[in-house]
C-alpha cells in the first residue's frame, strides 16, 4: 500500500467515524468505497466489519440508560434483523443486485415523502408494527451483504421521528447484533482471515477519533438540523447503494 493509498483509507475512516458517531450511521456507507477502491469489494466488506462492531459497542455503552426502554420496542425489529443477515451473508449474492438497489431506493423515498403519512404518528399502530419487521429483514440483508443498511434502516427511524439519542441507540443496537450474525458468517465461510482481521482492527484507530468528534458535535446541533443531517446520509447511501450496483 502507498503513502497515498494510507491516507485516503485513514481520511476516508475518520470521516466515516465522524457519520457514525453524529448520526449513529454512515460508517461502511463511507468506509465501504473507500476500503473498496484499495483491497477490493469483498476484502472491504470484511474489514469494515470489525469498526462497525466496535462503533456500535461504544455508542451503546454511551447510551446505555437509554438501551431497555428502547429494546422493548424493537425487539421484532432486532429479530428480523438477524434473520436478513443470515440470509444476506449466505444468500443474496445470487440475487439481482440491481433489481434489490432499486427496490430499496424506492421504499427510501418513500420514507422520505410520505413515511409519516403512511405509518402516522401512533408507534402501536398495526401498520408500523407490520413495516418494523419488514424493514429489519431487508436491512438485515443488505448488512449482510455490504455491511450498508442505513438506508432502509435510517429512513424507517426518520420517519419515526426519534429524539437523536434515541435515534442513536435504536440504530446501533439493530446493526449491533446484525454485525456479529454478520462476523459469524465471515467466520463460517472462512471469509474473515488474520490478514483482513488486523486491518480491520487497525483501521479502528482513525474510526474512534472520528466517533468521538461525531459524538462531540451531535450534542451541539438542534434536533433539526440532526434531522436534516439523517436526510442527506440516507439520500448519499441511496446513491451509493445504486452507484455500486450499475458500477458492479
């Protein structure tokens, strides 16, 4: 690896720590193409693995009094979650790729124009209990897969209207437990090897930097411009999710 090479894949961490810890997504939407673009698709897969595991650790740990109230009501969410990765690690490489990359951009955009309207207000009501399991099929799918999930996942929560802890919390405990279905398919399929493991662990170092700063800066916006920051990080995961499916 060049000097060049090294400082596009620290830059381009740090800069994706800095997503996660505002948004408490965007990591392997960032990191994903830059790691990519140096090792190839499926070494950046792996590798962004371990940050996201570890990312999501931390920004559990900090939300932590925030964890069992939210649990509860994502539970079939997290399930489902589970299963979509179990199936995405072993399954959805045979798919039409760019059949699901459109599939997913339409239900994003959905959330994004009419999701309130369509799910309303009331978190019991039937039809979002019904699109809650939907949604962490598919973003367990798409995790597994590429390890990018944010932009069923993030675009549901949008529409829910979370407060930004919680928005937070909810979304690395549902990629917390799909990134270790995730690490246990790697290590299944014999995928996950020493050399992509220490990458992986090494990358961790401008990842945090860039968590902390994320962290640090969520806790001096408003709550609309965090919503507004969540809108621009799912339509770039739309567009990265389509540029990588023509592009592939």
């Amino acid at each position: 690896m060049s000097f060049v090479d090294l400082a596009i894949v620290v830059l381009g961490l740090a800069v994706a720590g800095s997503a996660k810890g505002l948004a408490g997504m965007g990591l392997p939407l960032v990191a994903t193409p830059v790691l990519a673009g140096i090792f190839g698709p499926r070494a950046a897969v792996v590798i962004i693995a371990v940050p996201i595991l570890v990312a999501n650790t931390l920004l559990l740990v900090t939300g932590w009094r925030r964890v069992p109230r939210l649990l509860g009501t994502i539970a079939p969410i997290l399930l489902a979650g589970a299963i979509g990765t179990v199936a995405g690690v072993s399954l959805l490489a045979q798919l039409d790729q760019r059949i699901f990359a459109v599939v997913i951009s339409a239900m994003v955009a959905v959330f994004l124009l009419r999701g309130e309207r369509l799910l309303g207000s009331d978190p019991d009501a039937r039809r979002m209990k019904v699109a809650g399991p939907l949604v962490g099929l598919v973003g367990g799918l798409l995790q597994g897969s590429t390890s990018i999930a944010s932009p069923i996942v993030g675009g549901y929560f949008h529409t829910r209207r979370l407060l930004s802890a919680d928005f937070v919390v909810v979304l690395a405990a549902l990629f917390q437990l799909n990134s270790v279905v995730q690490i246990g398919g790697f290590l299944a399929y014999g995928l996950l090897t020493p050399e992509l493991l220490a990458l992986g662990v090494l990358g961790l170092v401008p990842t945090l930097i860039g968590l902390i700063a994320g962290i640090e800066l969520r806790g001096r916006i408003s709550a609309g411009r965090f919503r507004q920051a969540i809108v621009v990080l799912l339509i770039l995961s739309v567009a990265n999710l389509l540029w990588r499916t023509v592009s592939s």
